[in-house]
C-alpha cells in the first residue's frame, strides 16, 4: 500500500503537532547548552553578552534541524526493526548530525566572536575531536540528549499528544474525575473479513484501517485511549466544542477510507467500514500497574459506551449516540433520530439511543 503518512499535511493537526515537537526538542537542547555554558564560564556579562547570544541562536538553528532528524526525516527509516536495533542506528546518524552542528557552533565561536579565520576555525575542531577525553564527553552528552528526546517522543505516542507533561508532573496519581465524551468505533463484519483474509493479511488490514481512522481522530483533537483489536477508544473533555469536533472526526475518518477505497480494493479486496457507539459522562483516569503502568479511564460511562457500540449490530445501524450526547451537541433534529427506549446489556437502566445520521 502506498505510504501512509505521506498524504497528511505538514498543516494538518498531526504535522502542526510534530513542529511543534521540533520546537520543543530546539528550546529544550538550547537551554541546556545555556546551562552548559553558564557552568563552564563564570562572566556571561559585557562584552561577552553579545557572543553567548549569538552562540545560543546558532544552538537554536542547529537543535531545529536536529529536531527535524528525529521528528520526519528519520521517523519511519528503522520503524521495522527491533527498538534496540532502531536506537542505535539512530544514533549513529544522530551523532555524525551532531558534530556538524559542534563544528557549526565552534565556527561561531571562532570566527565571529574571537574573530579568528575559518582555517583556524577548522584546526582547532579537529585537535579537539582528536582528543579522547572530549570526544568521549561529548558523544555521552549527545547520546543523553537523544535518549532523553526519544522517551519524550514515545511516551507521547503511547499516550497521546499532550499527555507528557501530564505525566510528568504526577497529574494522573491520584485518580481524576473528568467529564468526557467517549467514543468507541470498530471494524464492521471483521469475522467474515478475517476468515476470508487469513491472520497476516488481516493484521495488515486492520493497520490500515485504524491508521486512517486514527489520523482523523487526532485531526480533530480526539485523546486516543486504547486499541484493542481492530477496536478504538477514544475520548474529549467535554464541551460544546469538543461535540463537534468528535462528529466532525466521524466525518473525517469516513472521507479518509472512502479516498484510500481504490488502494484498500487492490491490497485486500474490501473497503473497510466502521461502527461507532457515543456517550459522555464523568469517568475516572489515573495510573494503573505495577511493573507495567499505564492510564487508565474507568467508570459507568466507559461500559455503557462499549453497550451502545455493541447495539449497533442488534439495532442495524452503524453511527448511534446516547440521549445525554443528543441532548448536548449542536446536532439538528434530522442528524439524530430517536430509536426508541433500549435495554441495553449488562445495565440495570434502559438509555434512549438515537442514531446519528451524517
């Protein structure tokens, strides 16, 4: 199939997310070098001001373009192999990216603040390089650096744009109560599909599938919470905005299937389709596990959630939404009909469903 990533916009949310990202990879590594340098020189004052400035904006430039490695340029380059295997030979191009830019900013240095020829410049570089001593330094303090701006990185993947800091800062210990809209949205007819499939044609499918459905979510500012199967949880904080936004994440995730229809019938022979179950209400999210911890969303509104999904199929209908979630959107009376009183399983109460039409 032809690549996934290369038909989203560098302007969409997800490739504003990722500038940001090279953005706070280039802060990041600037203040560092600013700590760096107020360590190891005692008067950043005076005459000396001008040169520090000019250093940390040549830091800046490079940390971007560095930034830039990590975030697109070698993002898929080693993404099949094990992570180990993808670290190292990230480093490795990492570092020899990293002495370009120690050698830019000792040409600064140089040639702009001490006012020394580009010769020299070049001379000194190299003597320094020949030292073992620096060049050790130097290699462990850019390989922290990447280790450091990768963790960032994954843990970001794992959890969803934006929740680092939250995690950072312990926010999710003790467990929050947050009121959210919950959507949950699966594969329709995966049986039939995976047994005409096979395992590994499937599993490729279903990575299709949910990469183009994902792309949409996050699009429109969707906190994915889990796969399981070919099964995604995803969530918003509740408000009038993030009502629209999760119907208009709906549409999105269907534009993006129906344009990849073509590439979908020539790789697998089917177009996926998708089934959707709405609800919003309070649920609870904090940090679960022992030896594997993650972040976990739990409560009433979670399980009738899975229920209304799940009434898709006794109900024939592919898009249903609870009454609390009707009740609080924008949506026009013709997007939302009523499907009457449903009892759904496991729940005590029965809940009015509507189905969404759009």
């Amino acid at each position: 199939m032809k690549t996934l990533a290369a038909s989203y916009s560098i302007f969409s949310v997800v490739g504003k997310y990722r500038m940001r990202t090279i953005l706070y990879i280039a802060v990041f590594w600037t203040l560092i070098d600013v700590a760096v340098a107020l360590v190891l020189k005692e008067h950043i004052t005076g005459p000396s001001t001008k040169a520090f400035l000019l250093r940390e904006a040549a830091v800046f430039i490079m940390s971007c373009v560095m930034g830039y490695l990590f975030v697109f340029a070698l993002r898929n380059v080693f993404r099949k192999r094990p992570p180990v295997i993808n670290f190292i030979f990230k480093s490795v191009i990492l570092l020899a990216a990293a002495f370009v830019m120690n050698f830019l900013v000792h040409f600064v240095d140089t040639v702009f603040i001490s006012g020394k020829d580009a010769p020299t410049a070049a001379r000194t570089f190299l003597g320094e390089i020949q030292e073992p001593r620096l060049m050790l330094q130097h290699i462990l303090y850019w390989l922290i650096l990447f280790f450091i701006t990768q963790l960032y990185i994954e843990i970001n993947q794992k959890y969803s744009p934006g929740v680092f800091l939250d995690i950072l800062r312990g926010k999710y210990m003790q467990p929050q109560v947050e009121n959210r809209i919950i959507m949950f949205i699966d594969l329709k007819d995966s049986t039939p599909i995976a047994e005409k499939l096979g395992h590994a044609q499937n599993f490729r499918f279903i990575h299709d599938f949910i990469f183009h459905v994902s792309m949409a979510l996050i699009e429109h500012g969707g906190r994915i919470y889990q796969y399981v199967g070919d099964e995604i949880v995803v969530s918003w904080l509740f408000d009038k905005r993030n009502t629209m936004r999760c119907l208009a994440a709906i549409i999105e995730a269907r534009k993006n299937l129906q344009k990849n229809a073509n590439q979908f019938r020539n790789s697998y022979g089917i177009v996926p389709e998708f089934r959707i179950g709405i609800h919003m209400g309070e649920v609870t999210v904090g940090e679960i596990g022992v030896i594997k911890k993650d972040l976990a969303m739990s409560g009433d509104t979670m399980n009738t959630t899975a229920r209304i999904r799940s009434a898709c199929n006794e109900l024939n209908q592919k898009f249903i939404m609870s009454k609390d979630f009707m009740d609080s959107s924008d949506l026009k009376e013709w997007q939302g009909e009523s499907l009457g009183v449903v009892d759904l399983k496991g729940k005590a109460e029965s809940i009015e469903l509507f189905s969404l039409k759009i």
